[in-house]
C-alpha cells in the first residue's frame, strides 16, 4: 500500500476511534464473506463493523489516544466502532458469536475506558437505554401520581370545609350588628344602676 493511501487509512481509523462511544476488538479468523455480512447487517444500527490491517490500525489508535487494543492486534481482525448503544452492539456480538463461535472478542473500549472480553458479555447481559429510560419514566409517573394524590386529598377536604360553611352562610344568613350579644360590661353596668336606684326608692 503506498504511503499516501496508508496515512489516508489511519487517518481514516483513528478518526473512528476519536468519534465513537465504544470499539470491540475481534479476531474473525475462519469465518466467511457471507457470516461478516450478516453481523455488518446485524450490528448497523449501532455499529459499523470493519476488518482493518494490524499495524495501521496499531498507529491510528495511538493517534486517537486508545491503549486499550495495545499487544492484541495480531490474527484476523475487525472492530466493531459503536455510535449507538453500546449495549445493543455489545449484545449482537455476543449472540453471533454464539452462534458462531469462530468470531472471538478479544477486548473493547467504552468511553476511554479499556474493557476485557468478559467485560463486554457483561456490557451485554444490561438492560438497553431505552429500557431503562422506559423502566425510568414509569417509576417517575408513579411518584407523580402518589404526589398528585396526597396534595389532592388536603385540599379537597379544605373545599368540603369552605363547601360547608358557605351553605351554612347562605341558610342562616350573616351576622348583623343588630342580632350580636349586647358587650357584657355595659350590660353588667346597666343592672347594677338599676338595682341602686330600686333601692333609694325603699330609703
């Protein structure tokens, strides 16, 4: 490969590896066109994965800053850069690697952070964001029923109270300065006049 098709090819992969959330190392040594095929196709959605030459690939993550595949670039090998959710790429690798087992995934790298290969069928034993933004949404509906509901129950039976003492109002009528008690130290000094002067009549 000439030196200007080489530097376009690391460029080319180390901008992958800078533009990327996750990359999964694997060595594919046995399998055919028509097997890669199907796991481009399964894994397109969130992933594109690209058979790639070892040293080239060695230097464009070097450029990128990815230490992660260092001393496992050897054999066959294609990574799978994600761009969409690393646990659903790490899921369709899983599954085809089970179903074909010549496909070997070797490492990963997930936000800058190296991860094993057990590491990965971990990544891909997790629920999917979405599932868990689902899961998240509905428990958050539920706390905002129960919160709707103990607000609602105070301030209904506030409206019964107010409900009350406006029918109660409206029946009896409102209080008048006629119909209120006479203030009960002019009336004790009214009764007590009228006995002194029941008295001097007697004298």
């Amino acid at each position: 490969m000439p030196n200007a098709q080489k530097d376009a090819a690391i460029a080319d992969l180390a901008e992958k590896f800078r533009t990327s959330t996750a990359a999964v190392l694997t060595e594919y040594r046995g399998l055919s066109v028509a097997q890669l095929t199907k796991l481009r196709t399964d894994l397109r959605e969130h992933a594109t994965y690209s058979v790639v030459k070892n040293t080239l690939t060695q230097r464009a993550a070097q450029e990128a800053g990815v230490t992660a595949f260092d001393g496992q670039l050897e054999g066959p090998t294609a990574i799978a850069f994600i761009t969409g959710d690393p646990v659903e790429a790490a899921k369709g690798l899983r599954d085809f690697a089970k179903e074909n087992p010549l496909l070997v995934i070797k490492s990963g790298v997930l936000d800058g952070n190296p991860l094993t290969g057990d590491e990965i069928n971990k990544l891909a034993n997790l629920e999917s964001r979405e599932t868990l933004l689902a899961k998240l949404a509905g428990a958050m509906n539920a706390q905002l029923s129960q919160a709707v509901y103990l607000f609602a129950a105070p301030l209904s039976q506030t409206a019964r109270v107010v409900d009350a003492l406006r029918a109660k109002v409206e029946t009896e009528g409102p209080v008048t300065d006629e119909q209120a008690p006479a203030n009960e130290p002019e009336a004790a000094a009214a009764e007590g006049s009228t006995d002194v002067a029941e008295g001097g009549d007697e004298g």
